[in-house]
C-alpha cells in the first residue's frame, strides 16, 4: 500500500525529506507546500490559510500541485490538523509520515505532538509517524507490540501519554520493566536496543515511541 507525506511549514532545521514514490501521496501544508515544490515534488494537495506566503509563492504553488485548497484563517482546526483530515478522507494509506515539525514556536510543536490523542483519529493513530533528521516518533495502543530497531537511531523512549498500565519492556531492550503501572504520563527515556527487534506491552494508555540520535 502507499504512505502518505504529509510536510509542515514549521522552519525547521532538521527537516527531513520524503522519498520520491510513484505510488504515496504527498500534502503540502501552508508553507510546506511551497518547500515541496521547490524541492521538485509535485504534491497532489496543498492545503491551509497560506498566511505565511506570499501571492507570488502561492502562485507558483498552484503550478505544480494536483488540488489547491485555501481555507479561512479563522477556523477551529489547525491546517496540521486538516492534513490528516483530508489524508483519512481521499487516501486509503499505510502509513502518514509528517515532516517540518519540529522548529519554530514550542506551543505550535507541543500541538502537533498531540494531535493523533484527538479521538476523531484514533482509528489511524498507529500509521502515524513523526520524522525528521535525528527523530521518529510513533504512537502505540495498548496490546503487544514488537518494535523494530532503525539503524542509524542510538536511543529509543517510551513517552507515555496519558497514564499507563501494566507496562512492561521485554526482551531486546537493554532496561526493562515488568508490568509496571503509571498513573501519570510518565516519560521513560534514553533506553537502548540490545537487538533489532524489543518487545513492547502494555494493557491501557496512549505511548509515544521516540528513536533519535545525537
């Protein structure tokens, strides 16, 4: 199946770009539509208010995309937040990878991070995956989960959420807990793999799983 990329306009120095793939999807959102297309991709949908462009970028942006869409400023959703919307509704995906996350204002990043806890996307709250040059980071139900090693990643975190329960960091981890209950969104970081696989389980709660590196 195809994944859909899906870049931010956050200026990010860590921005991390998307493989070039006949079959996946792109979404440029506000500014990050115009980095795409003036890094050769021709997104099949920019989308957002595009108050952070200028008409000359914006034109450009309708030269190379397959769907404009601009929408009022004052409006309850994020144009983050529409990207997955629009994402759900036209692409039927394996995955949504988001780039250009992770600079500009911490209150704009904390929102974003938050935004697959929203219960209208808990149904693809697992295709979710947050990546930029040094980070991924992906969300986790309860249930057991076998996770797999990237290799150019030194540290894994399990960032709980919201409150965990029973949580327990098996084999291929080199810390590990035994059902341990969390009832507070506890942030567990800079564990290891020993492995190119661990085991992962727990019985309720949302999890975040960061791989990064220096």
């Amino acid at each position: 199946m195809s994944t859909v990329h899906i870049m931010l306009g956050s200026p990010d120095e860590q921005r991390a770009w998307p493989p070039k793939k006949q079959q996946d999807h792109y979404i440029g959102v506000d500014r990050g539509a115009f980095y795409l297309t003036e890094n050769g991709y021709s997104p099949d949908l920019a989308l957002g208010d595009f108050d952070s462009i200028s008409e000359v970028e914006k034109q450009k942006i309708k030269e190379h995309v397959g769907t404009f869409i601009e929408v009022d400023p004052d409006k309850e959703d994020t144009d983050a937040e529409l990207s997955l919307v629009y994402a759900m509704k036209q692409f039927d995906s394996e995955k949504l990878i988001v780039y250009g996350w992770s600079g500009g204002r911490l209150d704009h990043l904390m929102s974003i991070l938050m935004i697959p806890l929203q219960p209208r996307f808990h149904k693809i709250q697992g295709k979710i995956e947050f990546v930029n040059q040094t980070n991924s980071i992906k969300y986790y139900q309860p249930g057991v989960h076998k996770v797999v090693k990237e290799h150019n990643k030194t540290y894994c975190s399990v960032i709980g959420m919201t409150p965990v329960k029973h949580l327990s960091l098996g084999q291929g981890f080199k810390y590990q807990l035994d059902g341990v209950n969390y009832d507070y969104p506890a942030a567990l970081i800079s564990n290891e793999f020993v492995a190119a696989t661990a085991n992962l389980t727990f019985k309720s709660g949302i999890i975040a799983f960061v791989q990064s590196r220096d």
